[in-house]
C-alpha cells in the first residue's frame, strides 16, 4: 500500500527540514566564531603577558648595570 502525502504536508515537511538545515549552519557558524574569539583573546593575553615579561627584563637589566 502505498502512503498519500498531501501538499500541505510535503510542504510542511520541506519547510521544517530547510529550518533544520538553516538552524544546524547558523549553530556550526556560532560555534567556529565562538572559537576564534576565544583563540584570538588567548593570543593576545599571552602577547600582553610576554610584553610585561619583556619590560620587567629589560628593567633589571638597566638596575643590574646601574642605568636606572
């Protein structure tokens, strides 16, 4: 026996898998910006991070040969 779908149905059924589709590429999209926001924050903390490492170096230095 074979199964009848109306057009309202197989419209209906063609809408919520377009929805699907749409809402799962807009999750995945999210998620990789979601990601890279983070991996960029990481960076710069770390660059921030190595700056001061750097300047309190160099002030030791200057304090070690009497130039401060």
């Amino acid at each position: 026996m074979q199964d009848h779908l109306s057009k309202g149905e197989i419209a209906k059924d063609a809408l919520q898998s377009g929805a699907e589709a749409t809402a799962g590429a807009v999750g995945h999209v999210a998620t990789i910006i979601t990601g890279a926001v983070k991996d960029v924050a990481t960076t710069v903390g770390g660059l921030a991070t190595d700056l001061f490492e750097i300047r309190d170096a160099a002030r030791r230095a200057r304090q070690e040969h009497g130039e401060d």
